[in-house]
C-alpha cells in the first residue's frame, strides 16, 4: 500500500503547493515518496518520472503538478482545501477497481481539462478528434482523456503500455497546425489498451498560471 508522488518541475514552486503538498503527505495512511524531475519538455519529464518510479515499490504514481492546488468540492457547493486527497484518491482507485482516476481543473482556454476522443476513428484512421467534456462538479465521469496536473495511475498500466508513455506532438499538415500534448497522448494509448480513466470532480485542482488562479469559471489574481 505506497504511493509515489510525481512532480515534474518548472524550477518555481508556489508556496500554496508546497503548503498543499505537505499537508497531503501528511494527512494519508499508506506510505508516501516524493520524485521530481526537470527535462526541457513536460513530456521527457514526466517519462523519466515514470522510470524512476518503476524503481520503486510503489503501487500507485500520483502525477501532481506544481501549478494545481486540490480542493474539494463539498456537497453543499463550497470549495475547501483537501489535505486528504492523496488518501482519497488511492481509497477511490481501490473501492472502484480502476487503474486510472483523475480530479479536474480548467485550462488555459478555461475549460476543464477532461475530454472526449473517438478512439475507434482515430484506430482506423489516424485522425485525432478531441473536445473538453461539459461536466457538474461533485460527480464522477468516464471519459478518454485527461489532464494529468492531479491524476493517479496504477504502476501496472506502465508495465503494459510501450514506452514513450509521454510524448508532445506538434504538427504542421496540409496548411493546419496538429497538436497533441503529452497528457492526450497517453490518455489515447491507455484507452486504445482497454483501459478506462474515471474522474471525480469532486477532487478540483485550482490551476495557478502566470500569476492567476483559475476555478469555476471565474479568475482570481493572486497577490
């Protein structure tokens, strides 16, 4: 019963994750580790984390980035710190028998970063379709893919998947521009291996970029 927390870095770490962090190591009762990493490209660094983590005893990998702040969403609709969601997470992975399962925050365009993805077009075809989810926080979604700023992933579904687990893809075709980033690419490789990734939006990451907060719809500045 262990935990591995990934933690790809950016070389700055705000103080309301480090607070965060501390809080969720010290609030769960199976063993935790802390791994970080700093590579050029989100993708490198969350790869090597990964292999890292394979050295390990640890059952689950936590990926948590250093710009999302957990938060629960209570049931009479308010946002509170959660200092149990490491404890949280691996109870919900465990109860639901899943081997991926994920909070969500909003991105930068604003929208939650949960998607949906016709798998069996992109098989046939190659074509990669995506679009944000419409979701209610507080409920719990199936989905094809997900964000990884606040996602637990069991050590198994790296041991089956091939290496790259990660990789950024930016494209220039016939005139369009092909992105996919790093967390997509492997939401559509675990998918197209049977796996299902389930969110809990009760678990809501508040997103800290460039010196704003992003949550619910709303920005706050951070000062």
């Amino acid at each position: 019963m262990s935990v591995a927390i990934l933690i790809p870095s950016t070389g700055y770490v705000p103080v309301e994750f480090a607070v965060s962090l501390v809080l969720g190591v010290s609030n769960t009762r199976v063993k935790t580790s802390i791994i970080t990493n700093k590579a050029p490209g989100v993708d490198l660094s969350r790869n090597a984390l990964v292999i890292n983590a394979l050295k390990t005893d640890a059952e689950y990998f936590l990926f948590w980035d250093t710009d999302v702040i957990p938060f629960r969403y209570t049931e009479d609709g308010r946002l509170e710190p959660f200092i149990g969601v490491v404890q949280y997470m691996y109870d919900l992975a465990e109860s639901k028998r899943e081997r991926i399962v994920s909070g969500v925050y909003f991105g930068k365009n604003g929208m939650p970063t949960i998607y949906n993805v016709d798998i069996d077009r992109y098989v046939k075809t190659g074509e990669l379709d995506w679009k944000p989810y419409g979701i209610v926080l507080g409920k719990q979604y199936y989905v094809d893919a997900i964000g990884l700023g606040l996602a637990l992933i069991h050590r198994s579904v790296f041991e089956d998947l091939e290496y790259p687990w990660f990789k950024y893809i930016f494209e220039y075709k016939d005139g369009r521009v092909f992105e996919v980033s790093e967390d997509i690419y492997f939401s559509i490789n675990a998918r197209k291996r049977g796996y299902r990734i389930l969110v809990d939006t009760s678990i809501f990451g508040k997103h800290i970029m460039e010196g704003y907060m992003l949550h619910d719809g709303r920005v706050e500045v951070l000062g």
